[in-house]
C-alpha cells in the first residue's frame, strides 16, 4: 500500500525557523526548509570557496561535470576549515541526532553547482543501496543553499511522503516539487526521500549548494575518510569533527584491536602481528 499524500490532498510545508515544525514536516512529508541557517557571512565564505575550488580544480584538469554544465565538488573535509566548521554547528546535531541518532556520521560532503543549462538528474533515494523498506531513515542529509533556491534554477526536486512509501516504486517527474527557499537556508531530508538536483533553467543563475550526507554509525559512509582525509587536517582538527567521520569506537565497531579502546582513533604504528608463543614475531 502507498501511502504517499500529494500536493493535491493536504498544504505541503513552507520555510520555517521553528524547528519543531520542521520535525513535524520531515515525519510527514519527508522534508523541510529551515530558514537562516547560516548567516549571511557564513553563505558569502562557503560560496566564494566553492566557486574558487571549482575553478582551481578546472584549472588542474579535475573538476567533475555531471553532464555539462553541472560540477559537483567532492570531499570538502580537504578543501578549507569553513566546510569543517559548518560540520559542528549545532544546527547539525539537532536536526541529524533526531533523525538519525545522536552518534551520526558524516556520509560525504560535496557541492553541486547547479548551472544554467544543467539537466535534471535522475530522481533517487540516498539510501537507495539498502535493499529493503526501512521504518526510520538510516540516512539524511542537508543541502545548504548558498543561493537562493528556486523551481527555476535547479532548486531540489523531491517527492513529497514518498520515504513513507515501502514499496518504494519508481518515481515520475511529473509527481515531483521544487525546493524553494532564500540563500541561507537548509533544505533537511530523509535519505528514504526520493529527489534529485532540478534542472537549471534561467538564462545566468548559477545555483551553489553544500550537500552534507549523515548516516547512523553502523552505515558504511560514502567518503571513506580514513583513506581520504589529508593527515594533516587528521592530526589536527578537533576531536570533535573526527567523531563525526568515524574516527571512534562505536558499539565495537571500527576497532583498530581491542573493543575496549576508547577516545579517538588513530591510524596503528606498529599493528600487532603474528607471534610465537614466547611473544616474538613470527613472519606474516
Ligand atoms: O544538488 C541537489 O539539488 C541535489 C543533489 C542530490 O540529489 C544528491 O547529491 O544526491
């Protein structure tokens, strides 16, 4: 049974600052946009970095384009401490601890610059690799408007109700809305939602997101950070930023030795090997 409710049958949610409501509106339509995320200056920083980043990495010959004129930015943990600190605003905490349990993860965290041109992309649920309906998100996400986000210019296409939906059939264009909402704001989503980026259609306007992906700490993240992350930014950052990309014992899960570890983790010098049974190596 479907139990996905359209535009048609009840008001979809607008943009709030009131944070209960935006719960009230991710259990019952999957999403929310939650006014003045970010401040003004913090949206001014993260834009001028993603523009200066895309650019730089065209410049290399890596910048990666989805279709032509889309680029999308990935492991933004390398690429600048405003990325990092938008990680540990308490906004994050309190919307992602709800959803998906206060020891979260950070999944991945890109951008997507959404430009004139830039075609539709094929309609998804983030965590469309888990092969069965679950009743709560495993996943969710936050895309960070750096612009304004219109039907127009790419703003997110979601289907509302549809992460209610445990048949989770095939989803039609046709049945999906714009996100809209002024820069500065953050689009909230259930990963069970089905969605993808709009298709840009002005004639100029260029659409800048941050997209923050969040999984419950048993989910393998999409990043893997403990290849990836710079060791420079591993060693220093705070252990705050590191718990949230796993660098932590969880429930006895991504132990480097005992279960017992605790604090954070950090990559073995010297792994226990082979031994004989007087406690000298043995060869692997
Ligand atoms: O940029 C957007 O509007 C959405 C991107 C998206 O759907 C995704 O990264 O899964």
């Amino acid at each position: 049974m479907t139990v996905l409710q359209t535009a048609g049958t009840a008001p979809l949610p607008g943009p709030t600052r009131d944070l209960e409501q935006a719960f009230a509106d991710l259990e019952r339509w999957g999403y929310a946009v939650v006014l003045d995320a970010m401040s003004p200056a913090t949206v001014a920083t993260l834009r001028a970095r993603v523009i200066e980043q895309a650019a730089g990495e065209d410049a290399r010959g890596v910048g990666f384009h989805d279709g032509k004129a889309n680029q999308r930015i990935w492991m933004l943990p390398n690429k600048g401490r405003v990325f990092r600190d938008l990680m540990l605003d308490p906004l994050v905490e309190t919307m992602m601890g709800r959803l998906l349990g206060k020891d979260f993860l950070l999944s991945s965290l890109t951008a997507n610059i959404a430009r004139p041109g830039g075609v539709p992309m094929y309609l998804h649920a983030d965590q469309g690799y888990v092969d069965f309906w679950t009743p709560r998100p495993l996943v969710a996400n936050i895309a960070w408007m750096l612009d304004d986000f219109t039907d127009a210019n790419g703003g997110t296409r979601l289907v509302p109700g549809s992460h209610r939906d445990p048949e989770r059939r095939d989803y039609d264009p046709g049945e999906t809305i714009a996100a809209e909402g002024p820069a500065g704001a953050a689009l909230i989503f259930d990963g069970r939602l089905i969605h993808g980026t709009g298709a840009n259609r002005t004639e100029s306007q260029h659409r800048h997101a941050i997209l923050s992906n969040h999984c419950r700490p048993f989910v393998r993240q999409q990043e893997n950070y403990f290849l990836g992350l710079d060791p420079a930014i591993r060693r220093s950052e705070r252990g705050e930023f590191l718990r949230r990309l796993g660098f932590w014992i969880w429930a006895g899960l991504g132990r480097t030795n005992t279960p017992g570890e605790k604090g954070p983790l950090e990559p073995l010098a010297a792994p226990l090997g082979a031994l004989d049974g007087e406690g000298g190596p043995l060869p692997g």
